[in-house]
C-alpha cells in the first residue's frame, strides 16, 4: 500500500488567506518569464559602456541586485542606488536604468531626472506613471513592461524583459538565459501550490520559521537573500536580517553567545568560493556544538542567473506559505502606504 504524503496546509486556506491570489502569480512565472523574454523588443545600441547604473527602490531593486551579480565577472562596474541620489561618477560611458513598476517611486524618479541633466545612456522601465510621462517629455529610451498583481510578483516579467535589452552586454547567454526559466520549471513541480505536502521545500521552511529568521549568503547570492528578507518583511510581515557569512564572522556570531529566538538559514550555493565553503563548515560546527538549528537552502547548480532566480523562486514561495500559516494576507502593505502618503 502507497502511503500518501501529508499536507501541511490545505488549498483552502491558501485560497482564503491570500485574498489577491499572489501564489496564482507565482504558479505561473516560468510562462511569464518565458513570455517576457520572447518577446520581441526593439534593438537598442549601448556604445563603450564601462558603467552602469541601477536605480529602484523594493521589487524593483532586487533586479539591480541580480545584474550586479551577473556583471561582476566583467569590467563594467555596477552601482546599485536604493535611494536619491546620482553617483558623480556617471559620465557619457555611463548606462542608467531606472526600474519603478508603478512608474511613480519618488527616489527613482528623482536619480531619472538627474541623470537627464548629463551626457550619460539612459534607458527606463515602468508600467505607465509618472516614468513614461517624464520618459516621453524628455525623448528618454523607455520601455513599458505590465504590473502583473504587485512590484515584487513582477518580478520576473521585468527580469527577462531587461535581461533582452541587456543581452548584447551581459556575459552570460541565450542559452544560460533560458536555462534558468527551464530550471523554475522544475522547481514549480516541487514548491507550487499543487504540492502542499511534507516534500514541497519551500512550505517545509515556511513551517519551520518561527521566530526571527538571520540569512547568511555568500557574496555573490546576496540579490536572494536581500529578496528573501524583504519579501518576509512585506509578505509575511515578520522582521528578517540578512548577513554576509564571511563578514558575520567577524563580528555577527558573537551575538549566538546568548540564547535568542532568532533562527539561522544559510543561502549557500552549488560552487561557493573554496574558502566560503571552509567558513559554511566551520559556522555549521559552531552551530551544533552550542545546539542551534539552522536550515539550509543550496542553490541549482549551473550559470549565475539560474542559482539566483531558482533560489528567489523557492523563497518567495516559502514567505507566501508563511504568511498563510500566520494568517496574515501577503499583499498588503499597509504601513508602506502610510508614509508614501506622507511624502
């Protein structure tokens, strides 16, 4: 007799709790992210560009994150701005993409306006809003890609849209490319809302967090782990803090000296650096010496994009659940609105 596996939570309440249906979303981003890439963009010229600029603030920062990581292997430097202002350094070998789904995020505004002011490249992305408005005013390169239910459930509709217009720079290919959105598709047959049950891994860290959640990432899959925290923070509504391993342990293991309901998850990937992987070992034995439980998450194996969209896929998915468990509705986001009301 097969035994059958046993569900950790019911379809009802996912569809109960998640009132806008944000797993829907998630059921289907290897399509959307298949979708985004197909299809067919205008060819756009970038001349000698040595730097490049990514502006956005929340969902939409996370994918200046992901190309700091694809770039860091080239000699074009990446600048991340989560805020304001316009590095000095932005001159006519510059690129400056602004990304703000809604077209309207004010600190991403502002880094568009300012770059208009120089000789630099410019190109934007947004679904409408003041972005276009501003983009079509100036003769600024733009781009619109739909909002598909929230900024951070867009996430990859606006990936593989810039990940097409980019691809002429990138140092990865077509082929890496579309290796990652094969790659989701087979984690989707793991984690999605068709398997609520004891082998789907994302539900199974989900169930597992119960207090305050510490990722430690490697260097280079820190666009997870910053997406990770934050998607705890917006979905689940829980406090997160992310932690650089190698730097944690210089000063943040100190702080496992004392008992705490913070709990330790390690984002480590298939081919860390040799001398991470030494700081992942060492870690993990000061762990079960001092009796702390950790999860770990590994990421697929392959090129810097699928380790790092598979590992925010099954993540994602994790704060979806665990909102669900909390009761908590994973979409709004109340207090953000708050003080955007107050700007």
């Amino acid at each position: 007799m097969i035994q059958q596996s046993k569900l950790l939570i019911e379809l009802s309440d996912l569809e109960k709790i998640d009132v806008k249906k944000m797993y829907k979303i998630y059921d289907k981003w290897p399509e959307l992210a298949h979708a985004a890439y197909e299809f067919k963009q205008k060819q756009i010229k970038f001349s000698k560009i040595d730097h490049i600029v990514f502006a956005g603030m929340g969902g939409s920062g996370t994918i200046g994150d992901i190309f700091s990581a694809i770039f860091s292997n080239t000699d074009i430097h990446v600048t991340n701005v989560k805020g304001y202002i316009l590095p000095k350094t932005v001159d006519s070998k510059t690129l400056v993409i602004t990304t703000s789904v809604s077209g309207n995020t004010q600190e991403t505004l502002t880094v568009l306006k300012s770059a208009s002011n120089t000789d630099c490249q410019i190109i934007a992305f947004s679904s409408g809003g003041e972005m276009e408005e501003f983009c079509l005013e100036k003769n600024i390169e733009f781009i619109k890609i739909e909002k598909i239910h929230s900024p951070r459930a867009s996430l990859v509709n606006f990936l593989y849209s810039i990940l097409k217009i980019l691809e002429p720079i990138l140092s990865i290919n077509s082929i890496d490319i579309k290796n990652s959105i094969n790659e989701m598709k087979k984690l989707r047959n793991q984690i999605s809302s068709d398997n609520l049950d004891e082998n789907n891994e994302s539900l199974n860290l989900a169930k597992w967090i119960v207090g305050i959640p510490l990722i430690y990432y490697p260097h280079g899959l820190q666009a997870a782990a910053i997406r990770f925290k934050n998607n705890l923070q917006e979905n689940s509504k829980i406090h997160a803090i992310t932690e650089d391993v190698v730097e944690a342990c210089h000063n943040g293991v100190v702080a496992w000296e004392k008992v705490s309901n913070v709990q330790p998850i390690l984002i480590r990937g298939t081919d860390d650096y040799y001398k991470t992987k030494e700081r992942w070992a060492i870690l993990k034995e000061y762990f079960d010496e001092k009796q702390i439980k950790y999860e770990e998450i590994i990421s697929v194996e392959g090129n810097i994009l699928s380790k790092i969209i598979n590992l925010i896929y099954l993540l994602d998915y994790s704060t979806i659940y665990h909102a669900v468990i909390l009761k908590n509705d994973p979409s709004p986001v109340n207090s953000i609105n708050f003080i955007k009301s107050k700007l």
